[in-house]
C-alpha cells in the first residue's frame, strides 16, 4: 500500500454474483497494486438481511442495511457501486451522482434506452463537477485484450475488414428456473444485452470505432416458459434466449455478433476476432491469458496464427501487479485490474488502457437497441435513428 495512502469509502448496492465479484476486487486491490486511493468497504446495500449481514461480515464490509437509499448522500461514501438487476441501475446511479458521489454501475447500462439516456444525461452534468462514472466492462482488462488494443493502436493490423464476435453459455435450457434475466421488464432483453453488450464493447473499445449501421438481426426465444424457482409452475419467459446481428463500422468494416445462452457445449465463450489487412488478432475468453496474433509480413512460408500468452511483466499489462512471469490471471483480475484504473482515474492519473464511461457505454446500448429493432422489424437500423 501506499505510504500516504487517502481512502475512498466505498457503498455497494447488490450482494450476489457481481457484489462478490467487485468485493473480492475492493479487498484485492489496495495489496496488490498500492494505489494512492485505497477503497474502504464502507457499506453494502441488499434486500435479504439475514444473508446480508453473513456477507458482510464475511467480504469484510463495515455496514449493511437493506435500503440502497442509504447510501446516497452519505458522507462516508464517496462512490457507489451498482451490481443490481437490469432495471435497477439508473435510478441508483442517477441520485448517486446527483449526490456528487462517484459511481461504478454494471453492464448493460439500463434495461431501456430511456433509462440509460438519462444515466448518461446525469453522468454528463456530474462530470462537469468532477464526479467519475464508470461501467464494468471488465473483458478489457483482461492483459491478452490490453494488448490487442496496444497493437491496434500502433498500427499493426492495417485497414481493419472484419469484427467478429461470439459470445456463447449454455446455461439456459428449458430447466433454468425463471429469474429477472428472463424478464424483458426487468432486464430489456435476454442473451443480446446479457452478453453482446460485452462484444459491442470489446469491439467498439479495439477498433476505436463506432458503429454505423444494423444491417440484420434474428432473434429467438427457444424456451418461452421455465420453471418458477419453487417448482410449482411455470412462468413467461420473453426475452431472446439468442440474438445474431451483422453490421458496419464507419471505417467500412464488416461485423458479425452472436450471442446465446443455449449453445451447447460453450460455457463462456467469449471471442473476438479482427482481421486487418496487415495483420488479425483473436481472443477467447475460455483461453483468457491468450492472444493469437497473425502478422501478414510473416509471408507464405512460415505464416500463421502466433500463439502469445500474455503474461510477462512490462510488455503485457498489469501483470507485473500479480505473480512472477508465467503465472496466469483469472476471471477475478479483470474486476481488480479495473479498480485499480478506476482509483487511477478518480486520482486524475490516466488509466491503463481506457476505462468506459457512462457516454461510452451510452453507444454501447445503442447498438443494442439498433439490434432489437433490426430483429423485430426485420430491416436495417441505422444508428443516427437511435438517439
Ligand atoms: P444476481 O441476481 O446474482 O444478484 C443481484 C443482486 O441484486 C442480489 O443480491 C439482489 O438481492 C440484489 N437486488 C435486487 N434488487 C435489489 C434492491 N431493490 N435493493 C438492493 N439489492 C437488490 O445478479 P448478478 O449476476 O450479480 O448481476 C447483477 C448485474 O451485474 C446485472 O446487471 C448483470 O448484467 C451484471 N453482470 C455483469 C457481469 C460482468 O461480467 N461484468 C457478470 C455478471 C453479471
Ligand atoms: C451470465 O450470462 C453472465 O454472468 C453475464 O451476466 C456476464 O456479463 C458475463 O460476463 C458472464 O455471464
């Protein structure tokens, strides 16, 4: 830790799979990397007390309570932390930078296009205050995708022609119990916000370019009814357990998106490919601390996929915060990595590679709406209709 180190009180609204998640990356951070701003795991917000109370004490949080209203305002808190459902993401984030409070807020950034207009809108005004509002775009932390972007960036793909992303589960088959990831009221769609919301931003985040236009989307709900979790009926489910769109970026390339939670066998296939004219990148999340690199100055007789495992200290990035060369990273470094770029930011030191921002994971959910409308209308969304 840093000698004179300051903290930052943190609040945390939503105790399950991300509120452990970010709480592991909280704890982890202030050992592993030093920052000067060292987050105090002040309060955690969530709705089960009992269970509450256990996690807290166990994640090492100082206080909980059940209303995430508490948070707001409270001057111990200087950012708040939003891990909750779809739908419960602008409105807390919104009063927390209403309330000059710091805010990290969990992808996607609403269940509907309002709603994240209006994060956005807020993110926007608190900015010019100096308020910071991130969004767990985690992948991009990964050092295999640090340094795609670094290669990208120096120029070693060329004229880029193709994006291609998958992101595939197989956790949703007709005996996955409902939940609020199969509410569109709760969480605006199904797979497409779930996990393309991570490839548009992988994709958008490597390029450095927007999209321009949907060309097509097809999307299917295969399972329209599931288990309710106590077994004794079943309820609607009425989002798209798969979602497929193809696309252009402003620089003419082609992109092609697919996600699913019924793709069988992949667990959490996430990969992005990129061609260029001079060179390709290829990554899957499965493979994490993996970058395949294809360099077309290879020529024809020893040319190929080169197989780079990013794990070198100095030429991958924060790597050298973990273990000795060679030791890989796992799913939990990506969250860690990105908090400590976040203390970085809200410190006023640049982050390792770009953080998203609430305006950047705005055209993010943009594109997501562009796919909904492509595949319910059947007919291609320009962007500049989706404002
Ligand atoms: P989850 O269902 O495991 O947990 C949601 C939590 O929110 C629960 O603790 C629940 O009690 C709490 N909650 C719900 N309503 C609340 C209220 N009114 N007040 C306080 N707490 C409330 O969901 P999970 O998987 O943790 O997902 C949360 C968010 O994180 C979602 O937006 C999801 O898309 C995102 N996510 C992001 C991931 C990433 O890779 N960045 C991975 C998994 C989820
Ligand atoms: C479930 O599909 C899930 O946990 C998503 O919510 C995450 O965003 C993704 O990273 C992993 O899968």
């Amino acid at each position: 830790m840093a000698d004179a180190a300051q903290f930052l009180g943190i609040g945390l609204i939503g105790q399950k799979f991300m509120g452990r998640a970010h709480s592991n990356a909280f704890r982890q951070v202030g050992p592993f990397f030093g920052p000067a701003l060292v987050p105090r795991l002040e309060c955690v917000a969530g709705r089960d007390g009992p269970e509450l109370a256990a996690f807290a004490a166990r994640f090492g949080w100082r206080r909980s309570t059940t209303r995430w209203q508490d948070l707001i305002g409270d001057p111990s808190v200087g950012l708040v932390d939003v891990a909750t459902p779809n739908h419960l993401h602008a409105e807390p984030a919104i009063a927390a930078l209403g309330a000059g409070q710091h805010v990290l807020v969990e992808k996607p950034l609403a269940n509907t296009l309002a709603g994240a207009r209006a994060l956005r809108d807020a993110a926007r005004a608190a900015a010019a205050r100096g308020v910071h509002a991130y969004v767990w775009f985690n992948y991009r932390r990964c050092p295999a995708i640090g340094l795609a972007w670094n290669l990208v960036r120096e120029g070693r793909l060329g004229a880029i022609r193709h994006v291609r992303c998958h992101y595939l589960q197989s956790w949703g088959g007709p005996q996955t119990p409902a939940s609020w990831r199969f509410r569109r009221d709760l969480a605006g769609s199904g797979a497409h916000g779930d996990l393309n919301a991570h490839s548009i931003d992988l994709a958008r985040f490597l390029l450095g370019e927007e999209i321009d236009v949907v060309h097509g989307a097809v999307a299917r709900t295969f399972h329209p009814l599931r288990p309710d979790p106590s077994g004794a009926a079943h309820l609607p489910s009425d989002v798209d357990d798969a979602l497929a769109f193809t696309a252009t970026f402003r620089n003419g390339a082609i992109g092609t998106f697919e996600a699913s939670r019924v793709a069988g066998p992949h667990l959490n296939r996430n990969t992005i490919e990129i061609n260029g004219e001079r060179g390709s990148l290829r990554f899957d999340f499965e493979e994490m601390n993996v970058l395949h690199v294809w360099d077309a100055e290879d020529g024809a007789r020893e040319g190929g996929w080169r197989r780079v495992v990013a794990t070198e200290a100095g030429a991958h990035p924060w790597v050298e915060h973990w273990w000795p060369p060679a030791h890989p990273l796992g799913y939990e470094h990506t969250f860690t990595n990105m908090v400590a770029d976040v203390l970085g930011a809200v410190g006023g030191h640049a982050p390792t590679v770009p953080l998203a921002d609430v305006a950047d994971a705005y055209e993010t959910q943009r594109v997501l709406e562009a796919a909904l409308v492509a595949a319910r209308e059947g007919r291609a969304v320009p962007l500049a209709d989706v404002l």
